[in-house]
C-alpha cells in the first residue's frame, strides 16, 4: 500500500495548494459521513452519486452540443438521481460488485509493489536510490520503487517520463502507465484478482445482504477518509506518506481499523433500527390488551 500512496502523493504535489486543501476537506468529509453512517443514509447516497454522474454526463453533452453547461449538468443530475432511487436495488448490487472487484486489485497491487528487497546485495537486484528491482526466482521484471526515492526524485522521475507540472491530466497518464509497466508479469493475475473480487462481491451482497453493505461503505468512507487526509497534509506541505515509509505497516493498519470500526458501529446501528421499527407496532396492541 505504500507504494501505491507514495504514487499519489507525487501525482499530487504539484497542485495548487488551495485546491488540494478543499479537496482533501471534501474528501474527508464525505470519507467519515460513509464509514459511520453510509448505510443509513442508503437513498441519499444513492441519489447523490446518481446526480454527479448525471452532472458530468450533462457537462459533456454540453460541450459536444454547445448548450449551456450548467442548464444540462442540472437535467442530468435530476435524471440521474430519479433514475438511481428507482433502480436503488439493482444498483448496489453493481456498486458492490465494483467495490470489490477495486478493493482485491488495489490489495493485490500494493502487494505486487511493496515487495522489497530483503538483502541489498540480493542477485538481481539493485538497491541504489532511485534503482529498478528485478525479483529473482520469480517472473523476470523490473519496476521502479518509489519507496527508494526521495520526493525530488520522484517528481524528477515523472518529469522525465513526459508528465508536464502544469497538466495534471499528463502526469496522471504518465503514472497510469508506469504503474501498469510495474506489474509486469503480474498483471493476468491481477485481472484474476479483479475477476474474483468482482464475483465474490456479486455473491456475498446478494446473498448476506444486511450484512455486505454496510462493509462496503465502511470501505469506502475509510478510503475516501485516509486518501482525503493524506492530499490535505499534502496541501499543507507535509508529505506524510514518505514520513511514514520506514514503519509501512502504519496506513493499512489505519485502513483496517477504521473499517472494522464503521462496518460494526453500522451493523449495531442497524440492529438497533430495526429492533425500533419492530417493536412500533406492538405498542398499540399492549395498549389494546391492556383495555
């Protein structure tokens, strides 16, 4: 995992600060407002996602058709929100699927990733900052490690591969693609990963419903909450992520924490609400017995 952060935290240095402070505020909060209580709020999330992907499909539309932007980002958002809360059933189905299919790739990357050399002077490898590893006994491959690098390196190194500062949709591009040239051998299986996280997700929401959505938002709350936190710090000016690279084992200790504590705060949360929307009805009946 901390390799696939120190990605992120390079990808965004170069941005405006302000931008990544409202950003990571944003993120943050909508991270915290799913991990604790996402599936309460089960409709409105829905609704939500379903008018900002209404609003960007409507931002597009604008340009090819030249009406004006905000008038079709706001029919976009209206029809695509009626249309989730309509499809509300179907579509977490698909969203948990998705979630899944995300979670086993990103586990499945970072463990590709954060393999180190256990001995600098390991045949076929090299241990030079800034130097490509090439894991012997193993598929032959060679990725670059930004864990060796400090950050100037890596920004150094991005810059080198094509990715211009001033346009972050290149420097995405840039590490897309060094990242997809890092799993090397790998990446059949990470397809694999992908195709069983996918199924897997499928099943279980389909089967254990109660239980699967509210792990989903807890995952994806802590996500957004951590990501959200580390592009804040990042704005302000503390690259925390490379802090942390001698002890690695901190963030994804955080990560599973924090999702083992909004998955249960969420079930017992829901327990309880149904615990109430059950014992409503037996109230006039006591009060009738009692007549």
């Amino acid at each position: 995992m901390n390799e696939l952060l120190l990605r992120v935290e390079t990808l965004c240095a170069e941005v405006d600060s302000t931008i990544l402070l409202g950003a990571g505020a944003g993120m943050v909060v909508v991270g915290l407002f799913l991990w604790l209580g996402g599936a309460r709020y089960g409709t409105i999330v829905i609704a939500l996602l379903g008018a900002a992907v209404g609003a960007m499909i409507g931002l597009l539309v604008s340009q090819k058709a030249g009406l004006g932007p905000f008038l079709c980002m706001a029919v976009g958002a209206v029809i695509l929100s009626i249309l989730s809360i309509a499809a509300r059933n179907g579509l977490v189905i698909v969203l948990a699927t998705v979630i899944f299919a995300l979670l086993a790739a990103t586990v499945y990357t970072s463990y590709v990733l954060d393999r180190q050399p256990a001995d600098p002077g390991a045949p076929g490898r090299s241990a030079a900052p800034g130097s490509s590893f090439a894991a012997s006994g193993e598929p032959q491959f060679v990725y670059q490690s930004f864990s060796s690098m400090d950050p100037n390196s890596r920004q150094a190194y991005i810059d080198n591969l094509g990715g211009s500062k001033e346009d972050f949709q290149s420097r995405l591009k840039v590490m897309l693609a060094d990242l997809w040239r890092a799993l090397g051998p790998y990446r059949w299986y990470l397809l694999g990963a992908i195709l069983i996280g996918g199924v897997g997700g499928f099943l279980l929401i389909w089967f254990i419903k109660n239980v699967v959505l509210p792990l989903c938002y807890s995952v994806v709350g802590a996500t957004a909450a951590l990501l959200g936190a580390q592009v804040l710090l990042l704005g302000l000016g503390a690259h925390v992520v490379n802090d942390l690279a001698p002890r690695p084992w901190i963030v994804p200790a955080a990560f599973g924490s924090m999702t083992l504590i909004g998955w249960v705060r969420q079930l017992l949360a829901g327990r309880k609400r149904h615990a109430r929307a059950e014992e409503g009805p037996k109230e006039p009946e006591r009060r009738e017995g009692k007549k």
